[in-house]
C-alpha cells in the first residue's frame, strides 16, 4: 500500500492501545464475536494476559460483552465484540463514471454513504465532487468517532513520484495530483491510496471466502479491468505498487471485445443502433439476448492469455471475478472460461478454480479496510 502521511492524527484512545491490544481487536473483527479462548488460542497471548488486555478495551468502551455460550463442559463462555461508534475509516472512490464517499465502522458496517454519477473526465472534477461529499460527511460525523484515516482507490498505476498515480482519464491531470495536500492536509487524518484492483483484493481478503484462501488473483469488472495478488493474506504490489495491472495483459486492439462495463455498452448500443441503458441491457441478460451471448463468447476469447499468464506466473489457489458488471454475466464468464497450466504429455499441473465474490461492495469494503490495515500495523 501507498502514499502514508507521517504518523500525526492518533487519537487519545489509540494512544491507550498496544500492538497485544490492537491484535485482540483485530481477531474480534475478523470473526464478528470471540471467546477469550478462541482469542489466546489464535494470537498466543496467554490467559493472563488476554484478561488484563480485555478489561482494559472493555474500560475504554472498544469491546463488549454478551450473553453465555453453553459449552459442551465446565463453565459457559461469554464472548466479546466490538462497540460501534468508536473507530471508523473513510474511503474514497474513484471511478470514470461516479465517485463515491464512505464512512464505515471497524467492523465493516457502513455508516455513511455518498455516491454521484456523472462523467469525470478530469482529475479536478472529480476531486471537487469528492470534497463537497467529504465535506459533508465531516461535518456530521459524530465527534465520539475515531478516524483511522481515509482509504482511496483509483484506477490507474502509481508513477516514479511517491504517492502520484495516473488514470486512463486525464493522465496529465490525475500524475500531478498531490493526495496528501489535497485530502490529508485539508482534512487532518492519515491518507492512504490505492489502485482499484489492490483495493478490492484487500475486500475480498476479509470476506469468510477469501480468508480461507491461501491465494488468490481478483480480477475486477467495471468501465475497465483492475487486479490484485493476494498471497497468504498480504496484497502483494510489487516494488512501486502496480503489480497485478491485468488490463496490460488484454490486446490493444480496440475492436476486440474485453470484460468491462465499458466494452458491454459499447457492443450493445452499435448493434442495437440504440444507447444501451441499464434498463434495457438487464431485460437482455434475463432473456440471454444472443448478443449478450455473443459479448459473452467474444470475452472468454479475449481473456485466454491474460488467464494463462496468471496462472503461469502466480500459481494462485483461485482466481475471483468480481465489480460492476452484472453478476449474471460473471457466473457465465466463470463458467465458459478455461484456464489452462503448463502440460507434459497427458500429466497436467493444477490451475485454480474461479470464484465469484459474494456481494457487489468488495471494492467499497476494501478502500475503507485500507487505513485499518495501517491501524492495525503501528505500535
């Protein structure tokens, strides 16, 4: 991850907080509710120390607990979970077509949520749609609420300057926007940029699917096609940050279709001879239109080299589709797809499976799981 401020906007209750705390709070937030022993098990701490630890974070009002879990023997457990209102993140996302804000607690719950659609063909009309937003969801944020610091996910690649990152649209614009003057600065927290598909990678890691997962390659569907290597739960994003940047796999070729929301709608309105609407593109998937099955057809062709390189250069576990376009148009791409791995004769080696992420808001979860992940790593 990339572009951190200096370490200045710690909140007084985080100032309370040891690295043995922060790991107790981030087992509670990875599994929704823990005993104390599925706690001491998972971390190491020993008992007396996870007690000490516990009653501190239960002073503070950061843990909770609940109600007695039966057990098979002994004594009944009770659990603990996190109090809400007390840590949160902000995310920023940006996209061609919209730009969203958003406040969520440590436990994922999304509290505010902002969205504007539009065309965002510059870097300043962008910005100053997600300043008028931000500007709003400071100003009613509840003071009790700790920011851990602001997400951001773009798409694009990050430059040879620390911290600038450059998007297909307005590339001149986008590689000379200082993140830190414009958003750290101006809002007094901690801020943190990303690539869209590293963003969505970090998501999906946290999901009950992706946690299981030793590895995986996410491939991101919206305007255009983002991606991330997560390798036993760390986004692994090379030496500058763009590893992962599938969409440089894909052919040059404009006229060739690729599985982006971008290239969907293209297809539709030319051969419908009509703007393609959301409306209308839907009614043709439920009906499976045959130039929906033709777009699918076309994509699973595009997407052979870009697959195969994955699996011979990264060897992940699986490889999960996931973004904005139609969740019916996924599960036919997962399914008409094939990965193929290196063959001797008729010995073959693995390849992953395809998953489907569950939800459509992996990216939103993401960006926001950005400057916890940071949270979670300082002393």
């Amino acid at each position: 991850m990339h572009s951190q401020q200096p370490v200045s906007s710690i909140s007084s209750i985080e100032k309370q907080l040891n690295s043995s705390h922060k790991k107790v709070i981030e087992n509670i937030r990875r599994n929704g509710k823990a005993t104390r022993a599925e706690i001491a098990k998972s971390t190491g701490l020993s008992n007396q120390t996870l007690t000490r630890l516990t009653k501190h974070l239960i002073s503070l009002g950061i843990v909770a607990e609940h109600s007695k879990i039966a057990g098979q023997r002994g004594q009944p457990a009770t659990y603990l979970t996190l109090q809400p209102g007390i840590f949160a993140s902000v995310g920023v996302i940006f996209e061609h077509d919209r730009v969203v804000v958003l406040l969520d607690d440590l436990d994922r719950t999304n509290i505010v949520r902002f969205c504007q659609d539009g065309t965002f063909l510059s870097a300043e009309l962008a910005i100053k749609a997600a300043i008028a937003m931000l500007d709003k969801l400071f100003a009613e944020l509840n003071p009790a609420i700790n920011v851990l610091g602001i997400g951001i996910s773009i798409s694009g690649f990050f430059t040879d300057v620390e911290g600038r990152i450059c998007s297909q649209q307005d590339p001149q614009g986008w590689s000379v926007v200082n993140f830190q003057e414009t958003f750290a600065k101006k809002y007094g927290h901690q801020c943190f940029v990303e690539n869209d598909g590293n963003a969505a990678s970090i998501g999906f890691s946290l999901t009950q699917k992706g946690a299981k997962l030793q590895s995986f390659y996410l491939m991101l569907f919206t305007l255009d096609i983002g991606g991330g290597f997560v390798f036993e739960g760390e986004v692994v994003d090379g030496a500058f940050g763009n590893a992962g940047e599938i969409s440089a796999l894909f052919s040059s070729d404009k006229s060739l279709l690729r599985p982006t929301l971008g290239s969907l709608y293209k297809h539709l309105s030319a051969v419908w001879g009509e703007e393609a609407t959301p409306e209308k593109v839907q009614s043709a998937i439920d009906r499976q239109d045959t130039s929906i099955m033709s777009w699918v057809t076309a994509c699973v062709e595009t997407m052979k080299f870009p697959l195969k390189a994955i699996q011979s250069l990264l060897d992940p576990e699986a490889i999960v589709f996931t973004g904005r376009l139609p969740k019916e148009l996924q599960k036919l791409l997962s399914e008409k797809v094939v990965v193929t791995g290196p063959s001797y004769g008729d010995v073959y080696a693995p390849t992953p499976k395809i998953h489907l992420a569950d939800g459509n808001d992996i990216l939103e979860k993401g960006v926001t799981a950005i400057p916890a992940f940071y949270f979670f790593k300082r002393d």
